[in-house]
C-alpha cells in the first residue's frame, strides 16, 4: 500500500511541473494587464509604467520569468501579487474560510439532498416519489446556477426583504448573533449552489442504488431473513457508495475552486471571485498560485479518490 | 396422510404484470414435503419450479409478480397472509436457500464470516464473537479446510464450488427444518457438481433437514431424490416416488424427457440418435385450453385439447394428470 | 451428471410469436415508454423548429431600435416584448436561439469526440500511453478555462475573421474552447467502459473469431459503452449553452450586436425586477432547451442502454 | 468680457462692493470657472475663499455616530496614496491620509493640514507666480502620537520624485523644488510662472505619509514597506482592518485636529460585485449608506430611488465620453507597425465623410435613454472648469444631411448598400471596452450609419485587454488597432492643461514610444501645438482660458473627435446622510465632515 503511494506521489511531481510550465506559458501569452487603471489616469507619466512593468520582470522573456517563480516556488515564496503588492499565500489564506464555509456548505448541502432522496426513490422505482424526485432533480440541475441566484436575489433581499445579499466577510457581532447573521447572509449562495450540485447528484445516486439493487447478493440478504431497511443499508447502499464516493472525491477541487459565478452574484469574497479578478487583471503570481494550487488539489483527490475506491471494495488490491 | 406435513403448497397461483399482459407463471401448483425427505422438482427451465421456490419464501418481486391463489401451509401455518415481519422470522430460521449463482450471490464488501453471523445473530441474538464461531463451525461442517482463518476472508477469494458450499452453510447456520435448493449445481463444473449434492446429503443425514431441490437435470434427481414432482408449463404433470418414476413414467412428457437422457451404457452398442421432445413449451400468456402438453404429446386425443387432466392418483404416492395415463404403455 | 435436457432443439416456425424486433425499434419502443422523455423530444424539436422557421416567419428585425417601445411587456405588436433599446425581443431571441443551441450541440459533439477518442485510446492501449493521456486529463481539468480562453480568442481571432468572417470565426473559437474543456468528463468514462468492457467475454469472443482491434473498439466495445457517453453528451450541450452564457457574462463570447440567449439574460439582468419579462424569456429558454435535452438524453439511455430494466 | 472690465470687477471685490460669491457667478456666466475664478481672485490680492465654500457641519460633537458603511463595486487592493493607482485606491488611502489642501466642489481650496490658503494678501504668493509657500497647522498628531512637522511635508516631495520609487504621483513633483522654511511653514519653487501652483501637496497627489514610517523605504523597496498595508495617518479615521479585494475598515480618531470631527465612530468600505448591486444596496434594500461611481443606466437609477429610501448625487467634473475616427490607417502596416503616424486613413481622410460621422450619432437619445443624468450630451471635448468651455461648437442628428453630403462627395451606395468611392468602402471596425451604456451606444450609432450606406463592425474588449500597456496585445486602445474607438478620459485636474496635452503631435502614440504617447487618434496640427505651448506659461487666467477654448475648437472642429457625452461622478446615499463630494478631488476628501441627520 505505501509503496502504491509512493509511486503515485512520484507521478504526481512531474505532472504537476508540466501543468505549471503549460500555464505560465498560457499567461504569458494571454492578453490583459494588471495596471489597466495607469493607463487612463492621464496624471500618470508614462514612464512610471515602465519602470513598474520592468521592476516586477514583466517584460523579460517567458522562460526566465517561468524558472524565476519556479524558484521562488520552491522556496516557498509565492511572490507578490502584481496588482495590490500583497503576498499572494495571504492573500489565499484570507480567502479560504469563506470559500470553504460557503461552498464547503454546499456541498454538504447537496449531499444532504443526493443520498437520503436518491437512495429512497431507488428503492422505489417508479413511485410517485420516485417521479417526483428524478423530475425536480432534472429541473435542478438544468437551472443555470446564475439564473436562479439572480431570481433568489429578487425574491428573497428586493420583494421579501428578508436576506441581505450583499455578502460581508467580517461581522462585527460575537457569540450566536454572529452565527445568526452568517447564516443569514450564507443562505442563498450555499442554497443556489447547493441545490443545483444536489440535483446532479441525486440522479447518480439513484443510478448508482438501481444497478445494486438487482443483484443476487441483495436476495441473498432477503433470503437470511433480515429486514428491509437493514438489507437497504448494509447491502443496498454499502456498495452504492462505492462510485458516489469516489464522484465526491473528485468533485473536492471544486470546493477550493469556488463557484465563480455564484460568487460573482453574491459578492462572495471567495478564491473564485479572486481567481476571475486577478485573471482580467492577467495578475499571473496570483493565477499561478491558485490554479498551482487547484491542480495539486485535483492530483491529491484523485489519488484520494482511488485509495477510498480501494478501502471501499476489498476486490481492488495494490500491486 | 397423519401427521401435518412440512410443507404443503396447495392450488398455488402466482402470476406476472407484464407489458403483454398477465402471465401465468405457476397455474394451480400442489407439492407436500414431509420432514426430513428429498424432494425434487423437475422441469425445463420456464415451467415456474423456480418462481413456485421463491414463492415460499416470497423472495419474488411484488409487483411485478402476485401471489393469485393458493396457500402454502407451514408446520400448520399459512405463509401467504403473513406479514414481512412474520416472514422474516421463517427466512433461513426455519426455510433456508440456496441460489443458482454462488459467483454473485454472496455481498463482496463483507467477508464471508461477516455474512453468516448476520443471520445467526438475527435470529439466535448471539454476540458478534459467537457468531463469528458458529460461522467457522459452519465452514468446517461443510468442508472448508482451516475454516477458522478463511472466515475472515472475503468472496472473491473462494472458488465458484467453494462459494456454494458458504451459501449452503449460510442456509444451515441457523439448524432450518427445510432447505430450498435451486438448481445449486448448474453453475458449477461436474466434479464440483457431485461433491455439492454429496455434501446435501450428508448434511440431511446429519441434521435431519428436509431438503426441497429445484433442477432441471435428471441424472441429479436419479442422484438425490426421494420423491419427484415434474412440473410442465406452469403445472404439476406427475408426482411420484424416484423408482417409481424413472421405471413406470406414466406422463407422456415424463417419458420423453427420461428418454432423452443419453445413455452412457447403451451408446457404445445401439448408435441411436438421442430422442428429442417436438415442439417448444406453451407461451404462458394465454395457454391453450386442456392438457398444456397436448399439442407436443403424441398420444394426445381431441379430449386432451379441451378437457385439464385432474392430478390422478394411480397408484399409492403415483399421481399423473393425463386422462390416458393408464392406456399408455411405458 | 447424466446430460441436462436441452431446450427443444428444433425451433419450430410456430414459435416465434412476437414479429422479429429489430434493436432500433426495439430501443424505440422503450423510448417511448419514457413520458417524460417524448414529451421533451417534441419540446426540444418546437423549439429547434421555432429557432430556425422562426425568422422567416416573424419578420421584425433584431436590431431595430425604437425609444418610443422601451422596455415594453409583452404585448400583440411585440409577443415577448422589448429590451431597453426598444428592439423587438422575439425576433432577437429566435435569431439568438439558432447560435446558442448551434454552440450547445457542436462544443457537445467536439466534447464527445474528443472525450471517446482520448479516451478509447487509453483504454485499449493501457500502461504508457493511457497514464500520458490521463495526465493530460488532468491538465486540462486544473487548467482555468478563462485564460486559456482569452488567449485562444487573442491569437486566433483576427486570422480568422479574415478566412470565415468576423461571427463565424467567433463561433468557431467559442466552440472549440467550450469542448475543450469539457471532454475530461467523458473520457475517463469511456475510458473505465473500455476498462469493464475489455474483459467481457463476449469481447474475448470477438477477438477469438480474430476481430482486428479497430474493429473490436468501433463494433464491440463502443456500442456498450454508449448509454453514459449519450448521457454525458447531454450534460455536455447544456454545459456548453450554460458556458456560452457564462462568457457574455464577462464580455468574452460574441461580439455585442449578436444576441445569444446568454448575452440577452446578461443585458437583462439589472433591470430584473423592473422589467422581468427580458430576462424572464431568456432564462426559460435556456432552462426549456437544456432540461428537455436532459430529459431526452435520459430517455435514450433507457432505451439503448440493453442492461436497463423497466 | 475685455480685460479691464474684469480688473474693474476685481477691485470691486476687493473693496467689498461686489461679494465672493457675485464674482464667481459673473465669471462663470463669462465661462471662467469657479476654481479659476478664485484663484484669479487670490493672485489679484482679493481676500482668500471662507470656511462657507462647504456645506455647514451641523454635529456638535464628535463620535456618536455609529457606522458609517460604503460600498464600491470595485474593490481596494492597495493603501498607498504614491501608488494608488485607480481612483478606488486613491479613496482608500484617503480615509486614512490628507493633502495639504483640498478642492472643493465649487473649485475653492479648502485648508486641511495647511493652516491657510496660500494667497497674495498673506504673502503666501508671489506676484510672479513662482513661489508658493505653505504654512502648516500646530498641534497634528499622525496616528501613533508622533508630531506632523515641515519634515514630513519634505520628504513627502523628496519619496514621490524618487524615480526607484515609481510612484504614480512623480508627475506633480517632479519639477518643483520643496524648501523647509521652519518646523511649520513650507516652500515650494517652481522652473517658470506657474499658473496652476495648486498641484502639489493639493488634493488627490498631494497625502501625506509619515516620514519616519517610510524613510527605510524611500527607494527600489517601497513596494514592500509594511506600512503600505498598516497605514498610519492624520485623518479623522484610524487604521483598523483591511482586506484587500474585500474590505477595508476603520474607527474614529479620537485625538484629531478638527473640533467636532468626525461624527462616526466606525468605518467600513466593502468592495466586489457590480455597480447595480451595489445601487440596489443604497436605494433599493437601504443596507449601506453610499454607493462610489454608479456608471448605471439612469432609467435604472430612477426606478430605484422610487423607493424613496436614498437618493442620486451628481457632482459635474472634466470626464468626457467620446469617439475618435483614426486619422492613420489601422489596415495598412508600415514596417511593422499598423496605425503607421506616416499613413492617412483611406475614409476618414475625407472631411465631409468624418462630418457626416458625427451627424449620425444622436446625442440626445443617449442622454435621454442611455446615460440620463449621468450623461447630459456636449459639442465640446473640454467642458469643465465651465471658463474653458467653448461656446462656438454645436452638434446636430441629421441621417438625411449625412446622406446628401456623402452624395455630393461622390461616396455612391454599391450593391449591398455601403457607399464606396475609388475602392475605398466605408466599412469601419468600431471598438469600445465592455461596459453596458457603451454596448448601447454601439447599437444606436450601427444602426444610424446604416441608414447612410456606412457599415459599422461592432467588437468589445474585457477592460483589462482595452486598457491595458502590454506591447503585444493588439487590442489596447493606445495602439488604437481599429477605424473607431470610444471610452472615457478622464480629468483629474482642475486645470486643463495635461488634459488636453492629448492632441499635441509630440505625444502621438507610436511604437517608437511603446505606444505610451498620449495622443492616440494621432492628429497634428501646427496651431494647436503652438497655442498648448503658449498656454503652458501664461499667468493672465483670461488669455489661458481663451488659449484652451480656441484647441477645443481645433480639435472638435476636425470631426476626428466626435464628444458625445459628459460624465459627471455619480453616487448614491441614503436620505439622512449628509456626504461632502467634489468632482475635483477624492470621493473621501471631506470625510470628517460627513454626518448622519437624526
């Protein structure tokens, strides 16, 4: 076992400097600049942009600047964003709570919804429930997500009044008026989301329950005499979970990357909103470090995925 | 008949909602088991032996299926009304099961152990340890060499023969007075075939179990069987003792299908071709009206396609429904 | 034992009840068992009518402003209404719906393509050449779309324009990068198909009876692994207008005169609880063409996918 | 308006026959504006502007105010006045640094750190222009305690000139030289007679940061000086969180040089999101008290203030929205270079087809459907301070016009109905960032040019790509790679002289400057470059004003600059908030005075 990870991680080195070498290039090549406002500022003399494109290396060619932040890569420095100066692991670290609150919750969220509702209507193929579910599920997931938060907005902070839309980081309240007002202002990002991501997993839960239910060992089960909800969970379940847990695996880097739309609606000061300002702004440390991140995000979670995928189902061994 | 018998199936009907319609998979079936005995029911496969097996134990899907008419008596208690609950007190406490596939009928996520403490402690409370010690007990009764280390492993590492003789362990675990075997043996090799009913057997010997075995081989039958029901398109066409049976078939259809076992003996001298039954088996749908054999029996008479032969008993333990049972000659 | 009874050997002409059923109307038939998924087939097929005889039929122009009209409901002169230029929305829509469902089907077929080739490709072949695929799988899944996007657009588009014009050539461009990065999904469907597929027997029996392996991957192995493909395809066109809208969002897709679904919904969606009816009509249009092309695409895999029970 | 009729007036003042406030208003109706017309008023000697140039300060003590929430839909990444580099940053470190003086919107200077306004009667000024000496208020204290002193007002000058600095706001101090007189009164030189001396130390360029928080940094590390995120100042608010991209926070400062100042005790200014939203936030759901820069479509703004929960301000300034017709050919490259200064616009070389261009624009649609009161319509490039404003322009719709004069220059309809003359088509690429008014804006002039046989090809280009300084990205609006191109400039001076600097031939954009030269519709004009020189030293305020009218003119007249709209800053607030804005200075120039009505 160890020596499977072993070998996995090994892999993974190479593939994660292949993906640094073909994304610097990507940015470098890519349009945009990060000192767009200079440029309109007539007060500004032309020069001062000069000096700043030059003082931050802007202008040498691309391989120098690539094996320069590969460098301060590996000495831990992930450099200064081109736009506000500021560390980019800071910068990083200060977004991560909320992105993971709010779209960690999400995901929770969609869970909560995917696995009671998909198991109950698989084991009712065809019910009124059953119906109900795969049809709302369809509805769902065909929403585009901007759609709704923009209706949710509508609704619920302009006609109702009752959420604030305008999401705010740091509450100066303590104690449950703190928790009171975050989940206020989390409800609608976390439900759009939610709702949407839940839909699509639903379905796959059902899928993934229907082609259990049918096999010999499941009569086997009902043959031992044990009652139905056991055989659902030990039996039924047990093995369905086998597929949803690896999709859920994967679906973590997702997690970290943020909904960039959704956080664009609700002013999420999350690691997708910084993501999309620092890519109009071709703000490459930050992209850099963010995409570097959300790539060794995705390499960790496949090998997550195939180790759970292994711990779940005892056929699949480690040579 | 004194005593009650173990088990006694009596105008069984369960029929399936298909999407041409009903159809009539078991049509007024009636089989008895008494304790202790062999029972063999026999029949080409989609004659309903299997449907009427699983239908004891209600392991069929309802809906589609439905039981229409019918009981099944056991010990004196009629299974038919009875509730999931009360079911579940019989499944494998008293009625255990053997299925076809060994491959695919054990969970592979838990190991083989795991699987039988399940149904002991379901119905005896033992503790975990307990049953994982029955368990191995289990395994060694039914030849599992080291049984107390194999336990702990896991399906996929057991052969296909290997796996059979777990779900035959698993169906004994909890001491039933009944098994129900359904064709056991068809999905394993010969030889494998021949140590599994030899193990059957034994374990009736041993523990007493009447054994309710569903095949469509006739060689297994001759091999175990002390009483034999055919079956034929959802009905029973003859009952009777093994002897009995395979020396004086009184069923035009009996006949055919003991005629068409090859004759290992006879086949070095006589070079006959192997003996065939015309015709294929009535679609269950709308059967036609009469004897449903009547349009591949060669003997069959105008009555035979109007008149349903009544189960006839023509000697003691000897039924045949066939209104010329007694004018054809063997 | 003794030998088992076989079926009846001969099959006599009798037996064959039921008129041989080929596998298409056999897949038709259960289609049609799917409510749902006809009653989604006629949607989608109305509108992918209403887009294309559309314009001929409702003649208004899509860009003729008129103040006097603004931000008008629904009315006779103009049935969905009209934007804050005052141009007729219907007419815009219909013209919109062609490019955005022409977006949605052709990014899903670039997504599928490439998806079943890179995916068939390391399936059959394993070991190097499937762990180099698999790794390029992953760069493309941690890859962020939009840089990649405003780099392909900034290359490419001025050549192009020159070659095919200036909204064909963002077509083209938009397209390729929406099924750029949405074909990872599929191969690493197609790729765990192969994987279950290629120990099947019946593959085994077709490379006894000496089946080249083109001919085992396109005849044998593809044709199962068909149903997730047609599911996933259908995710990828809804993925791909929903993407396609996402862009306009940023101002990346089309230019500004064309009006897509996704750009209409952009342009609408400030003056939302005003006048709701120019989002309103967009949004369902997206929301109609991708629930009814789920829906369908989950009728089809009921209907070809042979493992399916009712 | 002679010259002595104007000196007459002056003497009035000054015998306090005419008010302040009468004198202004004649100028104005003259087309002096107000920031000049005092400033003529404190050269000639008449008595420096009064404390009533802003709005009366009602609180009567200070703190008790509770928050006070703003909300930009642009959010701050950096609180460095020398490196703000857009207005949002700019704001942001205003709230916790101040100028010596500020502008007021009426165009008075309003004292902050300065004890007074420099002037001729307090000797603050000297007769020749040359000299501008400030003396500083007793008794600042910066944020942790230490003194405000000359000291800090000097290296001020010495950290912004510094080229390793590379600071944004060099171009002020650069060719001044800043003399410590004592420990509170300043000098500074100018090279010539400086009409315009009000520019450093004033306004947005002119913060003060702490000398003995950024004398280490004074070079090539400034970037990196932990102060530019831990500000310490001298303002009414002191440094409390910030996150950039997010929020920046901020609490009163107890101890500071103003009575009564400031009225509230906490600050938060939330950034992200989109100038809608953020409308919304003020007008529609009341959840913050003032929305920065609303560039939204009025019809929308109007709807929103039917709430009746806030209201819009609109604060005229310089900024002017227009398009320019490229007068070099984009098509053609000379040796590398598209937009070659050595080419001629094959079309638009034709006055009467650049007339019939700005025929076909219709300003007034825009103003009434597009921008409303964000946006009136204008015939002029410079329209603000209101001297400079040239009344010769007019501008007219007119599709039938455009269409008679295009006839008659011989530009005929071809079959697909674009007129073409001599294998030239009129068929242009017109290009503009992405932004909702200017997407509209495309849509009307497409389709009124259509209607005259020209062909417009409309494109859009993410901000950041438009206005971007990278030398290979084809799409910025300096290298002006299209036939028409429309944005805002923006003037953030009270004085017009680096605004109009963009039509003077020595700052053509080129490649040979990377394309960093200002005037990118690439005019030149003899006159025009002679009068920008002569205006640069000329001390009588009149003869300056009429330098600027007379390239206004040039300028507009050609048609390669068609203006269409002014855009003043708009904003939104709450009813009870009482904001004090200027459209000469920072949003946040007059913080402390900003209350809340109970």
């Amino acid at each position: 076992m160890t020596q499977y990870l072993i070998r996995r991680l090994l892999i993974a080195i190479p593939s994660l400097l292949g993906i640094s070498v073909i994304l610097f290039t990507v940015l470098a090549l890519a349009p945009g600049d990060p000192f767009e406002e200079l440029a309109t500022n007539p007060a500004i003399p032309p020069e001062v942009r000069q000096q700043l494109r030059a003082s931050l290396g802007m202008d040498d060619p691309i391989h120098i600047r690539y094996f320069s932040w590969l460098a301060a890569m590996l000495r831990g420095e992930w450099g200064y964003s081109f736009v506000s100066r500021i560390p980019v692991d800071d910068l990083i670290l200060q977004r991560l709570p909320t992105t993971i609150a709010v779209i960690g919750a999400s995901q929770v969220l969609a869970l909560c919804i995917a696995l009671p509702v998909g198991v109950y209507s698989a084991t009712r193929p065809y019910s009124i429930f059953d119906q109900i579910a795969n049809t709302l599920a369809f509805i769902g997931f065909s929403l585009p997500t901007f759609f709704t938060g923009l209706l949710f907005i509508l609704f619920f902070s302009i006609y109702l009044d009752w959420l604030p839309f305008v999401y705010n980081a740091n509450i100066n309240a303590t104690g449950w008026k703190w928790w009171w007002e975050q989940i206020r202002q989390s409800i609608m990002p976390v439900a759009v989301l939610g709702l949407f991501q839940g839909a699509a997993w639903t379905r796959y839960v059902r899928s993934a329950v229907l082609d259990v239910i049918r096999l010999d060992h499941v009569t086997t089960a009902r043959a031992k005499g044990l009652p139905e909800s056991r055989i659902t969970m030990r039996h039924v379940v047990r093995n369905a979970m086998i597929p949803v847990v690896t999709l859920v695996a994967l679906q973590m880097p997702a997690v970290f990357g943020g909904a960039i739309v959704t956080e664009q609606i609700f002013r999420v000061p999350g690691i997708g909103s910084l993501l999309i300002s620092a890519i109009l702004a071709n703000d490459t440390p930050v992209i850099m470090a963010v995409t570097f991140v959300l790539s060794a995000l995705v390499i960790f979670f496949n090998l997550v995925a195939d180790i759970l995928y292994g711990w779940l189902d005892p056929r699949i061994s480690y040579r | 008949m004194s005593a009650p018998r173990l088990l006694e199936i009596a105008g069984l009907k369960v029929h399936f909602k298909t999407d041409d319609g009903w159809v009539r998979a078991v049509d007024g079936v009636d089989i008895g088991v008494d304790a202790g005995e062999t029972l063999c029911v026999v029949g080409e496969s989609g004659c309903g032996k299997t449907v009427t097996a699983k239908t004891i134990l209600k392991l069929i899907d309802m809906p589609p299926g439905r039981i229409v008419a019918g009981s099944i008596t056991w010990q004196g208690r009629d299974l038919v009304p009875m509730t999931g609950a009360q079911m579940r007190a019989i499944r494998t406490k008293q009625i255990g099961f053997i299925f076809q596939e060994p491959m695919t009928s054990l969970n592979p996520v838990y190991t083989v152990g795991e699987q039988i403490a399940e149904a002991v402690r379901m119905h005896e409370g033992l503790s975990r340890r307990a049953a994982m010690d029955r368990a191995a007990e289990m395994l060694s009764l039914v030849h599992i060499p080291n049984a107390a280390r194999r336990v702990h492993d896991y399906p996929h590492q057991f052969s296909g023969g290997m796996r059979q003789r777990v779900m035959i362990a698993m169906a004994l675990s909890c001491n039933p007075k009944l098994i129900i075997a359904d064709e056991p043996t068809t999905a394993l090799d010969v030889t494998i075939q021949a140590q599994i009913l030899d193990l059957m057997n034994e374990m009736k010997e041993k523990l007493g179990t009447a054994i309710l075995l569903i095949t469509h081989a006739m060689g297994v039958v001759a091999e175990t069987a002390q009483r034999v029901v055919v079956m034929y398109a959802g009905k029973v066409v003859e009952e009777a003792p093994v002897g009995p049976l395979f020396a004086t078939p009184r069923h035009p259809y009996t006949q055919g299908l003991i005629r068409s076992i090859p004759r290992l003996d006879l086949a070095a001298t006589e070079h006959k071709r192997l003996e065939a039954i015309p015709g294929t088996v009535p679609s269950l749908l709308d059967p036609p009206p009469g004897c449903r054999f009547a349009a591949r029996c060669r003997f069959a008479q105008a009555e035979c396609r109007s008149a349903e032969p009544p189960l006839r008993e023509l000697a003691t333990g000897h039924k045949v429904a066939c209104h010329f049972a007694e004018s054809i000659a063997a | 034992m003794a030998g088992s009874i076989p079926a009846s050997a001969t099959a006599s002409p009798a037996a064959a009840s039921r008129p041989r059923v080929g596998p298409w109307k056999e897949a038709w038939r259960r289609f049609r068992k799917h409510r749902l998924a006809v009653v989604s087939a006629v949607v989608l097929a109305m509108l992918v009518l209403a887009v294309l005889i559309g314009p001929l039929v409702w003649r208004v122009p899509i860009d003729e402003i008129d103040f006097t009209a603004r931000l008008a409901g629904p009315s006779w002169e103009h049935p969905l209404g009209t934007d804050d230029l005052g141009q007729d929305l219907l007419a815009r829509m219909l013209y919109g719906g062609r490019i955005s469902l022409a977006v949605g089907v052709t990014a899903m077929f670039v997504a599928v393509g490439l998806g079943v080739l890179i995916g068939s490709i390391a399936g059959m072949a394993g070991g190097k050449l499937d762990a180099a695929l698999m790794w390029v799988t992953d760069l493309f899944l941690s890859l962020p779309q939009l840089p990649v996007l405003l780099l392909i657009i900034y290359l490419f588009r001025d050549s192009l324009k020159d070659v095919v014009g200036p909204e064909m050539g963002v077509f083209i461009l938009i397209v390729t990068v929406i099924g750029l990065f949405n074909w990872m999904p599929v191969a690493r469907l197609v790729r765990a198909q192969f994987f279950s597929l290629r120990e099947k027997e019946f593959v085994e029996a077709a490379r006894a009876l000496g089946a080249s392996r083109i001919r085992l991957v396109v005849r044998h192995i593809l044709p199962n692994a068909l149903g997730p493909v047609i599911v996933a395809a259908t995710i990828d066109v809804a993925a791909a207008i929903i993407a396609e809208s996402t862009l306009s969002f940023l101002g990346l897709g089309f230019p500004p005169d064309i009006p897509t679904w996704g750009r209409l919904l952009f342009d609408a969606k400030d003056n939302l609880d005003f006048a709701p009816h120019w989002a309103l009509f967009p949004g369902l249009a997206i929301f109609l063409a991708v629930v009814t092309i789920n829906f369908v695409g989950d009728g089809l895999r009921d209907a070809l996918d042979p493992r399916r029970v009712q | 308006m002679t010259e002595d009729d104007l000196r007459q007036m002056i003497g009035r003042v000054k015998r306090g026959t005419l008010s302040r406030r009468g004198f202004v208003r004649r100028m104005a109706a003259l087309g002096l504006t107000a920031p000049m017309a005092t400033q003529l008023l404190a050269i000639t000697g008449a008595a420096p502007a009064a404390a009533q140039s802003v709005p009366e300060y009602r609180p009567t003590r200070a703190g008790g105010g509770g928050p006070l929430r703003i909300l930009y839909w642009q959010a701050s990444t950096l609180l460095n006045p020398h490196f703000a580099v857009g207005t949002t940053n700019q704001d942001a470190s205003r709230v916790f640094y101040e100028p010596l003086a500020g502008w007021a919107a009426d165009g008075t200077l309003y004292p902050i750190l300065a004890a007074e306004i420099p002037s001729i009667e307090n000797r603050g000024l000297r007769e020749d222009g040359r000299e501008v000496t400030w003396k500083l208020k007793r008794g600042v204290k910066w944020h942790d305690g230490q003194d405000f002193t000359a000291d800090d007002v000097v290296f001020n000058w010495e950290y912004a000139k510094n080229p390793a600095v590379a600071g944004v706001s060099s171009g002020s101090y650069r060719d001044v030289n800043v003399v410590k007189v004592d420990d509170y009164t300043v000098r500074v030189e100018f090279q010539r007679p400086t009409p315009f001396w009000a520019d450093a130390f004033v306004a947005s360029r002119g913060m003060i940061i702490p000398k003995h928080l950024f004398k280490d940094y004074n070079g090539a590390n400034a970037r990196d000086a932990p102060a530019n995120l831990r500000p310490v100042g001298t303002s009414a608010f002191r440094f409390a969180s910030f996150a950039p991209g997010d929020t920046l926070r901020a609490e009163r400062n107890p101890n500071y040089h103003m009575p009564n100042r400031p009225f509230f005790d906490t600050l938060e200014v939330k950034g992200g999101g989109d100038a809608v939203s953020a409308a919304r936030a003020v007008l529609q759901t009341g959840d913050y008290d003032y929305a920065w820069n609303l560039q939204v479509e009025d019809e929308i703004l109007k709807r929103l203030e039917a709430a009746g929960r806030g209201r819009v301000n609109i604060v005229e300034g310089g900024n002017i929205e227009f398009v320019q017709l490229n007068a070099t050919d984009p098509n053609r490259e000379v040796d590398g270079e598209r937009a070659h200064i050595s080419t001629q616009h094959p079309a638009f070389r034709d006055p009467t087809v650049r007339e019939a261009m700005s025929l076909l624009i219709d300003r007034n649609a825009l103003e009434q459907f597009i921008y409303g009161r964000g946006g009136p319509a204008t015939a002029n490039f410079l329209n603000n301070p209101p001297r400079f404003r040239s009344p010769n322009m007019r501008w007219e719709f007119n599709i039938q016009k455009a269409n008679e004069i295009l006839d008659r220059a011989g530009w005929a309809r071809g079959r697909d109905g674009i007129r073409a003359k001599d294998g030239v088509r009129l068929r242009f690429v017109f290009q503009t960032s992405v932004n909702a008014p200017r997407q509209r804006t495309q849509a009307i002039y497409k389709q009124a040019a259509q209607r005259a046989g020209i062909d417009l090809e409309l494109k859009s280009v993410t901000a950041s790509v438009f206005f971007s300084a990278d030398v290979a990205n084809p799409d910025t609006y300096t290298k002006f790679y299209a036939d028409m191109q429309m944005y805002t400039t923006t003037m953030t001076q009270a004085d017009p002289q680096l605004f109009m600097n963009q039509y003077v031939s020595w700052e053509i954009s080129a490649r040979a400057n990377n394309w960093q030269g200002r005037n990118i519709v690439r005019w030149r004009n003899e006159e025009y470059d002679r009068i920008f020189r002569e205006a640069e030293n000329e001390l009588d305020p009149v003869k300056r004003a009429a330098l600027f009218i007379r390239m206004n003119d040039l300028i507009v007249g050609s048609n390669h600059i068609i203006p269409l709209v002014r855009r003043p800053l708009v904003s939104a607030s709450l009813n009870n908030i009482r904001p004090v804005l200027s459209a000469w200075d920072n949003t946040f120039w007059l913080l402390n005075s900003w209350y809340r009505e109970t």
